[in-house]
DNA sequence: TAAATAGTGTCTCTAAGACATTATTTG
DNA sequence: CAAATAATGTCTTAGAGACACTATTTA
C-alpha cells in the first residue's frame, strides 16, 4: 500500500469486474452464469449471476487484466474479443455497501471450452437468452447489465463483424450468416449478406470444404482476428416512412 | 457506513468521476479543462485537467448523479447529453494510490454558460481540440482519456445527430451541417446532408428565420431534445476498393 | 434422379455523391 | 444591379432487397 495523505480518509466504495460472455451455441445465443455461494454473509446465495469478483488491489495491474484474468479462471480461453461495457454504481446494489462494478463484454466461440466454477461460485453454465433477458432470477443488478450487454451486442451486430468471434476458427458463409440472424432475431438475405462480408475483406478461404449431405461449402477464416470491422451500414434499415 | 462483514477488510481503490465536456464555437470543437489546485499533497499540481472529483458515498446516489453534479458545478448547465465513457483503473494513475475514474462524455451547446471553476480546481476554461488532443500536458491519464473520448465522439457523429446538441436551441441547417463539419474535419455535401436530416425527422421548423446579408435561412429545433437519432448509414462513406 | 444446401445473377429501389440551378435577401 | 448564402433539382452510382436460377454434393 501506498502512502495515503490524511484527506483520502474517507469511505470508498467497494470495487468489483463483472463479465458478460456469450456464445451461440444450439441455435441459441447464451450468457455464461455462476451460482452464488452460499455461506453465511454472501449476498444473494443461490441465485445465478454474472461471472466477477472484486478487483485486488495488490494483484492487479488494472481493471482490464483483472477481466481477463476473470474470464479465463472461468471458461479456460481467451477471448479475442473483450470490451468495456461500462460501470454500475450505488449505493444499494450490493446489500454491503456502495459499490461499483466495471462490467466487460466479451464473445468467444464455444469449441472445447471446459466450464470451472473457480473460487466464488458453486457452479458455471450457459443460459439461453430469452428476449432481453434468461430465465432465471439475477443477483445484484445484474438483470439490468445484462440487458444493456444484450442491447449493445445488438446494436453493434447491425454493423460489425461481432458475430464472427462467437464462430469457430473455420466456418462456413452460411454458418456466420447464421450467427448474425440468431443475434438479431431476424433473417438476412443472403446474397446481400455474402458480398458485403467478402467486400469488407473481413473473411479469407482455407484450402478445405465443409461436407454435408448436399454440395460442400468453402470453410472462411478471420483475416484479421483481432479487431471488428464497422460497415458504412446497418443491415436491412427499415425504410418506413 | 453500513455493516461490513469481516471479508470486506481489505484495501479498496480510490473511486472517482471525470467529465469529457464538448462544445463547438469559434469554428473549432473545444473541450472544458480546470486548473489543477497548487496545495501541498495535490498530485500534479498546476496542470489542466478534465473536470471531476472523488464520489461522495455519502451524499451521491449513483455514479451518473455524481457526474450530473459535476457537470453543473462547472458549467451551470444541466447538458441535454451525457454518457458513460469508460472507467480506468490502475495502480499507476494516481500517485496517491490504485485508482479508478468513471468517465463520462457530455456535448453542450455555448450559449450563455458562465464558467465556474468550482471547489477543487483554480480556474476553468475551454480548449481547442488539435488533432487527437489539446496543446498543454493534462493531469493524470487524462491525455488518454481525452483521445478515447475523441475518438467516440467522432465515430458515432458518422452515424447519429450527436452534434445537434452542440448547437443552439434554434438553427439553421447550414449551422448544423457547420457542426457536424467541425467534428468530422472534413466538408460534407449540402444537398445529402438536408435530405437525411429532414428525412430522418430529428427536427422541425419554427416560425423564424435567420436574417443577415443575403437570404434568409429556415430556422429550426430538435424534435426529441433527450435522445440522438442514429442513421441507418454513415456519411460520405469511403469507397476505397 | 431427388433432395439439399452452396453459390451466383438479375432487376429494383434507396439514398448518397457530384454539381448545377434557382430563390431571396441586403447594400 | 451584384454579392452572398439558402434551398432545390438532376444525373450518376454503390450497395441492399427480393427472388430466381445454377452448381455440386450424397443417398
């Protein structure tokens, strides 16, 4: 610790990361949850919540590497992509104090990916949304950063290449479409769809093809997988007068 | 205070809130910096500084209260436009300990706004954004902040009427489109620019026109002064194949 | 060959880009 | 009248929307 001057002395406010992390999987967009524990004096026992925990002070070099190291104690990757959603903060989302939580949004593809529940939950599982939300009752405020996370994802998806980090390393046009049209909620047209991913030279072909039961579709890998793309345009404005 | 459980005896970062104020006037977009207090013990001592302060558990609802709070302090006004920017946090920002700031991004327009420097700053005054930043060395990280906030603010005026609340109550399109220019740093074409704003009913006529040497120009006001309208497209999007 | 999905082509439509033209005021 | 800016019109173009059509595989 360091040296404090005498006019710091005063209360400050608890300090915690939350992540909000998705994935398509089974034709669903899901949000990784862990169980509250339930010893006595945790808030909430029981009830499903975000991924997080408090930031410390001692370990951390800065709220962003307290969030990656948070999500990989939970799901064993590393996320390409991770990005500040925001910070909640009062003085009754958390019965023990004023608090404030910075809250990360991050996407990865569900390949291997070996759930572990690590130090402060019971248990970590995927939760389908439903709507703007999961089915199940959250702890904290977190019902509420849900909802933004799922607003921004949405709201993004009209114009990035989100989707393709929920996507495995090699897929097909027709998978990524997929993932758009589960995101939004809605259908894309397909040819529209297609020249503006390889217009954007978001996407490059590998030497292989996926084979099915019908003619094979060339597999795509991200050309520059660290980094989204923003189209000049939202898919399929509504042109209503 | 309320009650602590014994497991939250640890140390927690200091928690604060700092504004990224625009305004357009001049001809050049400038943003609201303080004079940092010259007392013994205050870090960087003398510099300019985006305006903030430490949240006050005891008397700030939530962290947007406080930043609202702040942001009259400073400016007298309440802005139409306030959003979360991000939240830094590390142990290096401030040298008096691990730190974290909440920053928020607020547009006003300069009409009357008498400048209060306020309790922890000797003085405050506009500066001309060059670039990516302002010419002086800012406090803290406030450098960094200033650029990503820049950075926000120019990308989303691609795509939304951001700089409508940047501008008088009262308006020509001429004057938005002015705005608009200031932000971007590039000319836009007169007649799309009139076409999407109309289209996109972000304003509406009053019964005055603007006089001076030449003829006179429509004036006009927002139609939904709370929330920005967001375009289906960008502007002038680059066609670089 | 049928079924199934991959992938492309055609025609239309919306809105932007470029730039010219008309409109309305003051001096 | 000239000067100046407001406001609109014309023609072209990029890219999306709708939907049909062709291509290539397996059973």
């Amino acid at each position: 610790m360091k040296k404090k001057t005498k006019d710091l002395d005063f209360p400050r406010p608890l300090t915690t990361v939350d992540l909000a992390i998705f994935t398509v999987a089974e034709d669903a967009l899901k949000v990784l949850l862990v169980e509250r524990p339930t010893e006595p004096g945790e808030p909430f026992p029981g009830l499903w919540a975000l991924p997080g925990g408090f930031v410390d002070v001692d370990h951390d070099m800065d709220l962003e590497d307290c969030a990656r190291r948070k999500l990989v104690e939970k799901t064993g990757v590393a996320s390409l992509y991770l990005e500040q959603l925001g910070s909640w903060g009062n003085a009754t989302r958390d019965p023990r104090d004023w608090s404030v939580t910075h809250a990360y949004f991050s996407l990865i593809a569900r390949e291997p990916l070996k759930l572990r529940a690590g130090a402060n939950a019971a248990d970590a599982r995927w939760f389908p949304i439903v709507g703007n939300t999961v089915r199940t009752r959250l702890a904290f405020d977190h019902a509420e950063i849900l909802g933004t996370a799922l607003q921004r994802l949405r709201s993004k998806v009209e114009y990035t290449s989100l989707p393709a980090f929920m996507v495995p390393k090699e897929f097909t046009l027709t998978e990524l479409q997929h993932a758009y049209e589960i995101v939004l909620g809605r259908p894309l047209e397909k040819s529209a769809f297609r020249t503006r991913v390889l217009a954007a030279k978001l996407v490059e072909p590998v030497n292989k093809l996926r084979q099915g039961p019908n003619r094979p579709a060339q597999l795509f890998r991200l050309k520059n997988s660290r980094t989204p793309v923003y189209f000049a345009r939202t898919f399929n404005p509504r042109y209503d007068k």
